[in-house]
C-alpha cells in the first residue's frame, strides 16, 4: 500500500513554494529540440497542454511562427499566461484557456501538432491525456511529449519512494512508449541517452545556466525558501525536503531517474503515416 504524502513536501512542492518559475529538465534546449521534432513551420495551429505559465508557448510563436493555443486547468496559470504574452506582444500568435487535459475542448482532427511538456504524468490518467492529444491532433500530424523515465532496474519499492520524494512518477521507457501506441500514435520515436545525462537535468532556471543541481537556488532563495516551507510545514517539513533534495538527487547522478523526448505520428484514415 503507498503511504501517501510521508515523504511530503516533495521536490515538485519545494519548487512550487520557491515561487521562482522554473522549467523542466533541458530547459530551453529541450524546448527547442521539441520544436525541431514537431516538425514547427510557419502558419501551423499548434496545441501546448498543460502550458503553465506559457513560457514554452510563446517561445513557440516568436521563433517557428507557429499559432499557439495553451490550454491549462488552473486559472492563475492562465492569467500569468495572458499577462506574458501581452507584455512579449504576441496576443496575435498565443492565447490561452482554461481546460482538463484529460478532456481537451477542442474538435477532432483541429491541430497540426499537440505538445505536451513535462506534464502528462501530473493528472490522474496519464493514458487518457495521450488518448486527447492524439485525437485532437490532425491525421498525420505530431504529438511530441517528454517525461520522466526509469533508466535502471529498481525494485517496485524503491520506485514508490522515489516517486514520492520527486511528486510524481517517472515510467521505464517502454512504458510510454506503449501508451503512445494505445493512443493511437504510430511511428514513434524516442531520445533518452541525451536529456538523461545529469548536467542537461539541471538546466531549469529560465533566467540562468545551472551546471550542478546545488545551484538550482541562489543562497537568497534558498533562504526564502526554507522560510516558506518552515511556515507551511514546521521544522519537520524543512528537515524532509532537504533529504528528498539529497536522496533524489543522488538517484539522477546514480543513473536511475532519467528522461525522455517522445514523437508519435496520427495515423491517416486508413492508419497510415
């Protein structure tokens, strides 16, 4: 049985409390190479679920020329979204709403290409999130995700801790891979060996190059930080985030926790390429 929560506040609830937007593994070198295997042309209607902040959005628009629809399930997201774009002038190319991305409210067969960065694992049915990608994709178009993978063989106990301390759950390669293929995607693709390597994990901070994962936080911002999880969670919520920092840590240099860039294709009426 999980023991739900004892290994709260997790990584994810540490970068949340930080307050400092972040990005996902790979930063914008991942965003880019995103781009580059969607296949982004001038003029495409492209999907971003679960945009966040529109970071990733409105990179989209400004250097593939690409129309840009962010959908995201919380409002404040949505509104920090609308906020970005209108002081980068982009509200013609990007614009955002609010939505489940597991029950995406768009037609059948209405984008060229449907993203999903670093967050198809956060709901409760990561398969279902696929299942909408792929269906409001046009036949023959791109869906591109990336996520977090099991790099090594770790017993089922040990992935359930991890898991806990990270917040949320990283899959073994195949896994999503097969989950693609439920969805319906065909020709897929994958890189791993690359966005794994622990140099390309740290690179999260939007307005700097990390180079070790101690150097995620500034000292000032660490110290904010902690303050912040001190007065949500008392003493025993700093003492355990530190401890998630260094056990998580540890597992991405040790090679266990990796990450993945996925590409499938929607098959054609005739489920063709």
């Amino acid at each position: 049985m999980k023991r739900k929560g004892i290994h709260k506040p997790t990584i994810e609830d540490a970068i949340e409390i930080s307050g400092i937007e972040t990005l996902h593994p790979g930063g914008f070198d991942l965003t880019r190479r995103t781009a580059e295997v969607a296949e982004l042309k001038p003029g495409m209607r492209v999907l971003d679920v679960s945009s966040g902040r529109g970071t990733q959005a409105i990179f989209y628009a400004e250097n593939y020329g690409v129309q840009v629809t962010g959908i995201d399930i919380s409002e404040k997201m949505i509104q920090s979204a609308t906020d970005s774009a209108q002081r980068s002038g982009n509200t013609n190319r990007v614009s955002f709403r609010l939505g489940d991305s597991q029950a995406l409210p768009f037609s059948d067969n209405s984008f060229d290409a449907v993203i999903n960065e670093c967050a198809v694992g956060i709901p409760d049915d990561s398969q279902q999130v696929l299942n909408e990608m792929v269906r409001v994709v046009k036949p023959r178009g791109t869906v591109v995700i990336h996520e977090s993978i099991w790099k090594k063989r770790i017993s089922d106990m040990e992935k359930e801790e991890l898991s806990e301390r990270y917040g949320t759950t990283p899959l073994e390669l195949e896994e999503w891979n097969h989950m693609l293929q439920k969805a319906g995607a065909v020709n897929i693709t994958a890189e791993h060996e690359e966005w794994s390597k622990p140099e390309r994990f740290w690179k999260v901070r939007k307005d700097r190059e990390v180079i070790h994962y101690s150097k995620l936080l500034t000292f000032p911002e660490r110290v904010v930080t902690l303050k912040r999880i001190l007065q949500k969670h008392g003493i025993s919520g700093v003492t355990k985030v530190m401890e998630n920092e260094k056990i998580f840590f540890n597992a991405v240099l040790d090679g266990k926790i990796g990450y993945g860039l996925y590409r499938g294709v929607k098959g054609d009426i005739h489920g063709n390429r």
